[in-house]
C-alpha cells in the first residue's frame, strides 16, 4: 500500500504526530491514550507481543485508521508496507514501478513539456519551466526509477517488468513492493515486519536504506538485529502499569535497560501495595478475634462496664474493614519472569556424540560432534543445507544412512523441535502435568527435580486453562519450551528456538543459555541470536566437509 497526504515531499518540514490516541477492538482498549512524534529524523521501531496494537499504531499514523480518540497531525508523504499482501493484484512488476514512482515521472513529463514550451515561446513558459524544474528536484525524479532498480537487485527481486505480480511467490511480491517504496523516497515509511521474506545480504541493504534514507522511518519488527543495527527510538506496547506505551532512547540497549528498570520498579510497588494490604487484613483478623474472645470482662464486672468496651472493639472492628476496603490495589500484576531451571550435569564423560552422520538428500556431508558438560555448538547454513535434519539425527527422532549417534543411557535429553506437535483438545496445564507425571514414574526425573509449570514463569494461569488449539502460536511455543525443560535435561538440542517468542523471552532465554551447566546446540537464522552465541564453537553447513568438531 501506498499512500500521499501531500502530493510533493515536504522534506524538512515533515512530521507525524499522535496525541492522545486511543484505539478500542469491541471494548478492549488496545491503544491507550499514546502521543509519538515522527520527524525526518526519525528511526523508530515498534515492539511488543503479539495482539498489542503494534500494527494498529503504524495504521493510525498513515491514517488508513481513525482512532477511537485523540488525534494525528500528518505533513509530508508516506509509504506504508503492510504484513499481508493481495496475491490477487493483476499489475506487471513495471505497473508497481511505474505507480510507485508516479509523481517523479509525472515531474519530468511535465518539465519535458515545459522545454518545448520554452523552445517554442509560449507565453509564461519560462515561469512554467522553473516551477517544474523546482518540483522535478524537489522529488529527485530524475534518479527515481534508478533507486528502485538497484533495489530490486539488492533485494534479489524480480526485476522481469512483464511479469504479472500475481504470478510470483509471496515473497517475490513483497521484495517488488518493497524495493519501490525504498525508490520512492517518500518522507515517512512505514513498515510491517519488513523482514519477512528476505535474505542475508537483503537484510544488510534494507538495513542500510534505514539507516542512511533522508526521511523518517517507523518499523514494526521482532527481528533484534535489525532493532540494534537502525533503531535509534523503541516505542514498547507491551504491558505496563498504567496500561500505557512506553518510549526508550538510546536505541535497543536503551530499551533493554530501560524496560529492566521499569520492571523492577512495578514489581517493587506492586509488592508495596499487596504488603500494605496484609497489614491491614492481619489488623482486621486481630480486631475480630479480640472482639469475639478478648472483651469478656471477668466475673462481676457491670453491665455498663461490658457493654462500653464491646462498643469500642466493635467500632475498632468497622474503623480497621474500612480500612481494608478503602485501600485499592492500583497496580495490576507485574508480567512473569522466565525462570530457567537448574541443568545439573556431570563432567568428564561425553553427554552425546555424533559420527560421521549423514542423511541421502537432506545431510550430504559427514558431520561429528561431540557434546560434554557445559559444551556449546551452533549449526548454521542456509534453507537445504539439513540443519533441523541434523538435530533430529542427534536427538533420536531420524536414523542416519551412515555414522552413528552414541548417548550414555543416563543423559537426559531436551529436544526442542522448529514444529510444534501438541494436542490441539486438551488444556495447556493437562498436557504439562500429564508429562512431568510420566516421567516421574518412569524414573527417568526425580520427584524432588520434579518443575511445576508455574515455576517456569512461561504461561499465566489463565493461559494453562485453556485448550491447546486455543493458545497463541507464542504461547504453544512457551509451552513447547516448559515441556522441553520439564525433563531437566543435561543436553539441549535447540531448533530456531526464538521463533514466535517475545523480544525480552528470546533476552531471557539467551542468557540463560549462556550460563547453564547443560551442553546446549542452537540451529537458527536469528542474527541477534547468532551474535550472542558467536564466541560458542560452530558448525557450517554450507561448507561442512566431514570434520569432527569436539566441543
């Protein structure tokens, strides 16, 4: 999609401002009272877990959505690219050009018009070639269609101009509709998760094109790399204890510091409030016992004497209930934090050991590893290469057509695999406690090692009530992690574990990676997650030739 609040780009003068907009879905709010300016300036990205409005703020600032309240000053032009594409769409990849970069090329007819009209002596023809020339630079349109071509390229796009659109795969749409946004030098782009669908040296270039462009930018994305590598402002939609968004500087370390001490500072009020109502429950409970049992005054005593005191506890009793009930707790719950459980292991001895695999058609080169305590590898290569294929060889699930993989009877292994398979009918908490059972009488897990779901910090109690089928895929996944560590294994094998997670579980997941005392093996396409973990030894596929790699 896009859209033009202004025929010509205003260039400095830009600006998108939100005030105070709220965005109700039935009588949810999933904007609340939000204020975010955008200047030419401007790098900003959106983040939070799924269903938090992260989409629906980048719709209310290109205003393809009225908000509820509040209000959005827009100056300047915008290029928007949505998460979702028309696979319908009859255009030719040329057409998408040629709309994309419609106003340049309408400037330079003009222009061209105007050189006649000069060359001819029309009347006013020099004023009207000097407008046009003005508008023609104020676009840059001689260079327009240039800047798209390079980015078709870059972006190993179709650059065939016949070719219908709706005749390529999704991801060849999206790169050809991105490319001309990036050509279209609008003064603010807006973008969807715009990492979908691209490749390493794709990524590297729209990274750059962010970074570099003279115009604002406003992206919706979970990629970390990319947070890191351009964001400059990170607006969080996540929960807070007002319910309302907050905005970090200093780009995503500042956002990860930023939103660390926003948590401990709810968890210490919250713990303040819930402290504070205690107090007051244990003075009510004090005050009812003392006036069931404490006043009775011993034998002799006169009525009058009985009967002032029992009026006195009882008002203590109403003085310490309205107490109670006048104090609200204000601040909601604070989210749950990841608890990665204790991987005991034991040293000396190989946990897993992989020799001389492979697999006809999906592992090609012979690959060796060897895993022991505290060992660490990561699998790389591109889509083909057999990186799940290798993890499900070490981790039992495929035999190899050559080699053999060798596992003490002992070791525990936790095998999270890039598909989920869980039971869509039954309730999240049932399948956890009916696994944790079972491996528990199997003996395969101590009782005392045994790990609650809640203790894991992944899944809120309202999310284990329900059905499987019912749940997020971020949630499926958290309960495909829980399941994984349910068994305390001492060697993790670890499949894209970042896809559908939340930005601060990948943080926490990561650091706990680092510090386990489990042997951990990662296969990912998670470039954040493959700079933490670059010091970890590795091992490349695409270039694999058969080498042992003890780690």
């Amino acid at each position: 999609m896009h859209t033009a609040t202004h025929p010509v780009p205003a260039r400095a003068r830009a600006q998108l401002i939100a005030s105070d907009v709220s965005v109700l879905r039935g009588v949810t709010p999933v904007l609340s009272h939000a204020d975010l300016t955008v200047t030419p300036a401007s790098r900003v990205a959106i983040v939070g877990e799924n269903g938090r409005g992260k989409s629906t703020l980048l719709h209310v600032l290109a205003g393809t959505l009225t908000p509820d309240s509040g209000t959005v000053q827009r100056i300047g032009t915008i290029g928007v690219a949505e998460q979702e594409m028309d696979a319908s769409d009859q255009r030719t990849v040329g057409q998408a050009i040629a709309e994309a970069i419609a106003e340049p090329l309408a400037a330079l007819a003009r222009l061209d018009a105007a050189s006649h009209a000069l060359v001819d002596g029309t009347a006013d023809a020099e004023a009207e070639y000097a407008s046009a020339l003005e508008h023609a630079e104020a676009l840059d349109a001689w260079d327009a269609e240039r800047r798209v071509r390079i980015a078709l390229e870059a972006l190993d796009a179709e650059t065939d101009t016949t070719r219908p659109l709706a005749e390529l795969s999704v991801g060849q749409r999206y790169r050809v509709r991105l490319a001309c946004l990036l050509g279209a030098d609008d003064d603010f782009l807006l973008l969807d998760e715009p990492t979908n669908h691209l490749d390493r040296s794709g990524l590297e270039f729209l990274t750059a094109q962010l970074r570099s462009r003279n115009g604002g930018v406003v992206v919706v994305s979970h990629d970390r790399a990319l947070l890191s590598d351009f964001a400059e402002t990170i607006v969080d939609l996540d929960p807070t204890p007002d319910e309302r968004l907050r905005v970090y500087g200093n780009g995503y370390l500042g956002y990860r510091e930023g939103r660390l001490a926003e948590r401990e500072r709810w968890e210490q009020e919250y713990d303040k409030q819930q402290a504070e109502r205690a107090r007051l429950q244990d003075s009510l409970s004090a005050a009812q016992n003392r006036l069931v049992s404490g006043w009775r005054p011993e034998k002799g005593t006169n009525k009058h004497g009985r009967a002032t005191r029992a009026g006195g506890l009882v008002q203590n009793v109403h003085r310490r209930r309205e107490a109670l009930e006048a104090h609200a707790i204000t601040v909601p719950e604070p989210p749950q934090v990841f608890r990665f459980p204790e991987l005991r292991t034991r040293t000396g001895a190989a946990l897993l050991s992989v020799e001389n695999v492979s697999v006809t058609e999906r592992l090609r080169s012979p690959v060796s590893f060897s895993l022991s305590h505290r060992g660490r590898l990561v699998v790389t290569g591109p889509n083909g290469t057999g990186k799940s294929t290798l993890l499900k060889v070490a981790g039992g699930d495929l035999a190899p057509d050559t080699g053999v993989v060798r596992k003490p009877r002992t070791t525990r292994l936790g095998f999270l695999r890039q598909e989920s398979d869980l039971p869509p009918e039954r309730r999240a908490s049932e399948v956890y406690e009916t696994y944790l059972d079972a491996l528990v009488a199997a003996g395969i897990v101590p009782s005392s090692d045994a790990v609650g779901v809640s203790q894991l910090g992944l899944l809120k109690p309202r999310e284990l009530s329900k059905r499987v089928g019912e749940l997020s895929m971020g949630q499926q996944r958290r309960l495909d992690l829980a399941l994984v560590l349910a068994a305390r294994p001492h060697v993790l094998l670890l499949d894209e574990p970042t896809n559908h997670l939340s930005i601060a579980l990948v943080d926490e997941l990561t650091e706990a990676l680092g510090a386990t005392q489990a042997a951990v093996v990662v296969s990912s396409h998670d470039r954040q997650l493959l700079r933490d973990v670059a010091d970890w030894p590795s091992i490349d596929l695409s270039a694999m030739a058969g080498s042992a790699v003890p780690v």
